[in-house]
C-alpha cells in the first residue's frame, strides 16, 4: 500500500509521522514530480535526477536548482 487517495504519496510512510508532516511531503513532492519547462529548449521535460540537481530529458541540460523544485 503505497499510494492513498486521502494522502496521496505520503501513503507510503504508512501510520508513521503524523499528518501535518505528511501535508507538507505531499505538496513538495506533487510539485516536484509535475511536468518542469527546461529552462533550455522550454520543453515540458525538464526532472529532478537528485537534490538540487535538474535535467531535461529532451535536449540533455542539466542544471543546479533547488532540491524540490527547478528554481
Ligand atoms: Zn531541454
């Protein structure tokens, strides 16, 4: 059980944690795996392979940004 409809992704910590905890994962995670415009050739294709660190999957540029979210 990893996925909730209540919680979303956070489903996957299970009971642990706490909601209010889990709110915030759920919002910074949603944000970070939506589509991300690469600053460089402007497509939708631009995802987060570690913290801080973003490449487009269409033209290969990869960039520093911030950990959850491109800048
Ligand atoms: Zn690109």
């Amino acid at each position: 059980m990893a996925r909730t409809k209540k919680i979303g992704a956070a489903g996957k910590f299970g009971p642990r944690y706490g909601k209010s905890v889990k709110d915030r994962f759920r919002e910074v995670h949603k944000a970070s795996k939506k589509p991300h415009k690469c600053p460089n050739c402007l497509k939708p294709g631009f995802k987060r392979v570690a913290s801080g660190i973003w490449v487009c999957n269409k033209c290969g540029h990869k960039m520093a940004g911030k950990a959850y979210k491109p800048m």
